[in-house]
C-alpha cells in the first residue's frame, strides 16, 4: 500500500533531495514506451523508481550495470504452476533469475480436484516469493460434462475468488461451445467478471470466421490457442491480444512468428504448460526473447511485448516499464540478443545474480494429503471388447491436439474379441480412471503414438482438466500396477514392466506437484522418462502428452473416465 508518506520521499529521491535506496548505474535502459535504448541511471526507493536519467544521484546501495541493458521484469502472461510440477516457491526461485518478475496463472488444475480451496492453497503457498503470482478464477471446472472432476465451480464461486487481490479474472474460457450455445451456467461466468471489471480470458483452438465473432462478442479478450497465422490474425482483428505460446507440450512460436514480425497485431508470450527440465535448460521467457529476435522482431519491441503489453491486459498499472512511479521490477540482461540475466530485482530489492536465486526468504510451507481416492479396480477394468470400426485417438508429436483415426475390428482384436498388443502396430490401450471419489469409472479405448516395442503401461494423476487417472499401455497387467501405484504415492508418474514398478515421480500436492526442490523434480522425472522409453516411447514429453489426452476442449478425440469422446461433436462416441 503507497501512501502519502512514500509519494513524498519518491519525490524528494527523484528530485536528489535525498538519497535512494537503490541505484543502477551505467547500464543502457529500454524504453519500452518509444523503443529507445538509451544510457541512464535508475534511483529506486521504497521499491518503486523514483528516476531515471542521466545524472548519479546519492544512494544507499548501487548496482553496476556495466553497459548492461536494463529491462522491466518479464511477465509470463499464461501458464499454469502445477504444470511445472513445482511448488509455486520452487517454481519462482527457478525463473526469478532468468528475470521473470510476474506470472498469470490459471490454476484451474488443483481447482478440478480441490475446487476454491485448492486456489486458495496456491494462493497462499505463492506469498511474499520473488516472483508475483498472479491468477485467475477457473472458468471450467469441470471442463466439460462428459468427465468426473474433483469440484464444480459456478458463478457465485469465481466472484468469491475474485476478492482477491491477486485474482485478476476469469481464467481461459476452454468451453467455447458452451460459449456459442450460449449456455447459461458459461454465460453466467463471464457476467460476473464483467461486472466486477475484470479481464476474461481465451481458449478456442480452431475457432473462426462467425463462430470467433460470436466468441468474441461475449466480452472474451485472449486467446493462447493459435497454432496458425490465419487464427492469430482473426484474433488480432477482432481486438483479442494474441498470446504466443511456447512451452513443453505446445510450441507456436514458429508459425506465429511472421504474424508478430511482420504484422500490426497485438501479441504476448506465455509458456502455458511448461516442465522443469526445460526452464533449467532453455530458460522461461529469456529464451523466448532470444528466439524472438533471432526471427527478426527488434529487440526493444521483444521486451515490451513481455512486458508492458500483458502488464496493461491484466490491469496491472503499476508494473512493465523502466520509468518513474512504476514498480522497480528490473533484470539487466548483458544484451537484447542473448537476454543471459546478470542482475534481478524485485520491489527493488536484488533477488538474482548470474543465473543463480539470492533471495533467502523461506517460502510458505505446503501441507499435502493423498488426493488419489480409487474404487477396487481389477486387470478387467483394462480390457477393451472390439468391434466393428474403432476409432483411435492418434497422437501429434509437439502439439496437444490429436487426430481421429480409425481402425477395423479385424486388425486389432483376438479370437475372443478383445484388444491385444502387436509390437509391430503402434497402438496401445488408454483408460481414464476416475480418481476423486472412490467410485469406479474407467473409460478405455485406442491410441496411436506411444511407440510401445515391448510389454508396459505408464499412467499419470496428472489428466487435465479433471485430473482423473491416465494410463496407456499394451496389457491389463502392467496398467493395474500403474493405477495402484499411483494410489499409494498420492499421485505423479509411473511406468510399470512385468507387474513391477519401473519409474515414477511422486506428485502428492494435489497429485499434481511434488514438493522437492526443482533439479530433485528433474532427476525423478528423467529416471521415469528413461523407463517409458525403456518400453519404445521416443516422445520428448511422454507423459505430458499422456497428461493431455482426456483434455475434452481440444481437438479431436479423448478419453476420458466416462469412455472415449469426440471434441468436432461434443459427445461420447458409443
């Protein structure tokens, strides 16, 4: 809270009559208003910039840039926490040197098994961290009818979310149908944020011409699901900020980049969904910054866009430039090509150097329970009767879409009728297990993709949206052991060979997050990557794409705990 006190020593500090608490001194500052870079100074105090010029003023502590370019914070404008496996405090010391300041998480995850209290869990669990995380109240929980969630989010519980200071909106509005139908319980959602002055966020992937304006009219102003230039120039023409995405599961950047570099849109970055292995190698929004510009958008232009634009989308006024009476978010990158971070500051206080967290400020404590409530399943629970033509869920490798294929009967089953593994046929079987209320519910059907050479099964409590159980695999066996197991850790990844366990990484905050710190996450996560490739999986995420395949808001055939489903439709298939 800035008060009349603070106003009257930022003034006093930017007019040298007394001494800052911070200076940054000899470095190129960005304008991120005229894209100028130009030499300067920044005096901080009390956490806000007080000025920035060309004098050197006094101050209590200085920075010395050394001819580093002096940058607003970054700002990831959609991303989910608990797809980073992470708590949000080890998520934060893991980005906060690569000089992310902010973040704009939907947590729509933990809020599917956990409803308001789940959000209110990430809330309080991001407090007083070196990064601001931000969220926005989940709009579709569950995602659709067709599934079994662990909550159900109306209207009166969004507006409760948004009391809260750092809840910013409505989270991405995935149910677009229900949108263009103009159902009462989706409309009713979007109302509420609108009368509370809020931001509503985007989620139609492949949505255009009417339907985008019909989308667009209920107030809708993002969109993170652009996988074309068309859909990124629909959105751009309709006043939509288009978020580019570039995560794990997802990667757009590519196809969006001549939409961005050479066209009047409105753009973004975002991660959306991104692992911890990634942001340890490549790095959060640095890295999208360094492919950026490598794609020709003017360094300057870059850092606004993951700055300034999303800071202004989402209300946030005080944040997303270098310049007097803002928030002193900075990072100074040693250029605008490589973007490698020497300094980050938070609230004008340094809380990075040279890749590495400085801030010793110990993040909330995380109380977890066993979220991971089954029904007794046996080996028949994943057996799957085939006839006539199957459909088959076909995998797209670095996309979370997925192809609906079909199958005949004759291909795939035995004498008796039921599916049976071909090492030479790249198909498996997949079941959603329903894992909020011990009460069975398993859907299983086909899916091609996984590569299996051998005998196994991996499975996942990671299943967006409702986060049910996901497992695919070649026999009844080895799928059964992957759903005990993951009963028994609470939750996480596992891969099962023989009737054994092989691998697994256990995520018992929520079955979503572990809480080790992040290079342990890693190691775990790479060990139980190794064992499904052990079983012929080459994917790059095995089970981020696992964790998608029930997703019932994306193109073009799921599964999920009711039975296989069909996105172009909106049903269950028979």
């Amino acid at each position: 809270m800035v008060d009349s006190k603070m106003l009257r020593r930022r003034v006093r500090v930017a007019r040298g009559e007394e001494p800052a608490d911070l200076l940054i001194a000899g470095g190129r500052i960005v304008n991120v208003f005229t894209g100028a870079v130009e030499p300067g100074n920044v005096s901080i105090v009390d956490g806000w910039i007080a000025a920035v010029g060309s004098g050197t003023p006094e101050a209590r502590a200085t920075v010395d840039a050394a001819g580093g370019v002096v940058c607003p914070g970054l700002i990831d404008a959609h991303m989910h926490i608990e797809s980073t496996l992470l708590t949000p405090g080890a998520f934060a010391r893991l980005v906060a040197p690569r000089g992310t300041s902010a973040v704009i998480a939907d947590p729509h995850e933990i809020g599917n098994v956990l409803g308001v209290p789940g959000v209110e869990l990430m809330l309080a669990a991001s407090e007083g961290l070196p990064v601001d995380c931000f969220f926005m109240a989940p709009s579709c929980v569950p995602a659709s009818p067709f599934e079994n969630s662990g909550a159900d989010l109306e209207a009166e519980d969004l507006a409760r979310l948004m009391d809260h200071e750092r809840v910013l909106g409505l989270g991405e509005m995935m149910n677009f149908p229900g949108v263009l139908g103009a159902d009462e319980h989706v409309l009713a959602k979007i109302a509420v944020t609108h009368a509370l002055g809020r931001v509503a966020d985007g989620h139609a992937p492949g949505v255009l011409g009417g339907d985008l304006v019909a989308y667009a009219s209920a107030g809708i102003r993002s969109d993170h699901e652009c996988t074309t230039a068309e859909e990124a120039r629909q959105r751009a023409a309709l006043g939509m900020l288009v978020q580019v995405r570039e995560g794990s599961m997802a990667r757009n950047l590519d196809a969006l980049l001549p939409v961005i570099r050479d066209e009047p849109v409105e753009w973004c970055l975002c991660t959306d969904d991104i692992h911890p292995a990634d942001l340890i190698r490549d790095g959060h929004l640095d890295f999208l910054l360094r492919r950026v510009v490598a794609g020709g958008v003017p360094g300057p232009t870059a850092v606004r866009h993951a700055s300034l634009v999303p800071a202004r989308h989402y209300g946030l006024r005080d944040r997303g430039a270098v310049t007097p009476g803002y928030r002193a978010d900075l990072v100074i990158f040693d250029d605008l090509e490589r973007f490698g971070a020497r300094v980050v500051v938070k609230d004008g206080v340094v809380v990075a150097r040279d890749g590495a967290c400085v801030d010793e400020t110990p993040p909330p404590s995380v109380d977890v329970e066993n979220t991971v409530h089954l029904a007794s399943l046996s080996e028949s629970s994943f057996k799957l009767a085939i006839a006539g033509e199957q459909p088959v869920i076909g995998i797209v490798p670095d996309q979370i879409v997925t192809r609906h294929e079909r199958r005949a009967a004759a291909t795939v089953s035995t004498s008796d009728g039921l599916w049976s593994f071909d090492s030479q046929d790249d198909l498996a079987l997949v079941a959603c297990v329903q894992r909020h209320e011990p009460r069975e519910a398993v859907g299983v059907g086909l899916v091609r993709g996984f590569g299996f050479a051998r005998h196994g099964a991996i499975g996942s409590s990671v299943g967006h949206d409702a986060h049910n159980l996901v497992i695919a695999g070649t026999n009844p066996r080895d799928m059964l052991r992957c759903a005990q197991r993951l009963g028994e850790i609470g939750g996480g990844f596992v891969a099962a060979r023989d009737g054994a366990v092989s691998g697994e990484l256990a995520l018992p905050f929520g079955g979503l997050m572990s809480t080790l710190p992040a290079e342990e996450v890693v190691a775990a996560e790479q060990a139980v990557n190794a064992a499904a490739a052990d079983l012929g999986c080459e994917l790059h995420s095995p089970f981020g794409t696992l964790s998608f395949l029930p997703l019932t808001v994306i193109p073009e055939l799921r599964i999920t705990d009711e039975g296989v489903f069909d996105v172009n439709t909106f049903a269950l298939l028979e």
